[in-house]
C-alpha cells in the first residue's frame, strides 16, 4: 500500500540519497553538485524554496517529488515539479501516479497550471504524462546558466 505524506526536515537525507539516484538514471550526475545541508537550507529553513512529498511502500521510503511555485506572464501562479523519482524496485506499483496526483491536488490550491521536463529519451514517462493529457511544448528549448556563466553575465558592462 502507498502513503505519500509531506517532507520533513529528518527526510533530508532520503531526499539528497534519491536525487543523486536520479541524477544517475537521467546519466547526468556530474551536473548535480547540491549538498544536503542545502537542501535543509532550502527546503525547511525559514524561507523554504520548495516543497517535497514522500511515498513510502508498506513502510518504507519509495520515492518523492520535488515542486515549488512559480509564475507565467501568460498564466499566472504556476506549480514546477522539479523532481519525481521513485526507486527501481518500487515502480510499477502507481506510486508515480500516486505523487503525481497529489502534486496535482496540491496545485490545484495553490496555482492555475502545473509544468515539468522530461528527458527526450525516457519514452515511458512520455507516454504516462500523454496519456494524463499533457501538453508538449516541443518548439521551446529549456535554458540555463550555471553560477560562473551567471556571474560572467552579471559583471558586463553595458
């Protein structure tokens, strides 16, 4: 049976341990350089950034998703799931689902829309997030600066 319940600062540890889990199934490990104290910091510290869930399997920690607000000039309050991940041995059971819908609900209190990436290549949660309806916006290009571009960026002279 699943339970999916609200993040707590005694989960940061399980958190960090799954994101580096999935910084290796998506094969870019080397790009995840977050610490678990920062993740403390940002997500149970006084100022959080973000928000997690925790699904547990029959008692023990299956996976999580990671979301945090945002907002769109074009529709206002918006929910971003960064993250949701759940362990090899767990899939295939509706957690996924499970996280995804409680996400929603949550989402649906707090913003008009909810957004996501996939990885090009991961055809199984393509065809899931198909099938629930959602819309692909294939024409835009995700983009980022990582810190040192951002401070090259930021000492410019204009």
């Amino acid at each position: 049976m699943t339970l999916i319940r609200a993040a707590t600062v005694q989960d940061a540890p399980l958190i960090y341990r799954m994101i580096r889990e999935l910084a290796e199934f998506e094969r870019e490990s080397h790009l995840c350089v977050i610490e678990e104290g920062d993740l403390v910091r940002d997500g149970f510290g006084d100022d959080p950034k973000f928000s997690a869930l925790i699904a547990e399997w029959e008692g023990t920690v299956a996976g999580y998703a990671l979301f945090f607000d945002c907002y769109s000039t074009w529709v206002g309050p918006e929910l971003y799931l960064e993250d949701l991940y759940v362990q090899p041995e767990f899939r295939r059971k509706g957690i996924g689902m499970a996280l995804l819908s409680e996400v929603a609900r949550i989402g649906l209190q707090r913003s008009r829309a909810m957004r996501w990436e996939v990885l090009d290549w991961n055809q199984d949660a393509i065809a899931l997030y198909k099938a629930l309806g959602a819309e692909f916006r294939d024409q835009w290009k995700s983009v980022a600066l990582g810190r040192d571009a951002m401070q090259q960026l930021a000492e410019k002279k204009l």
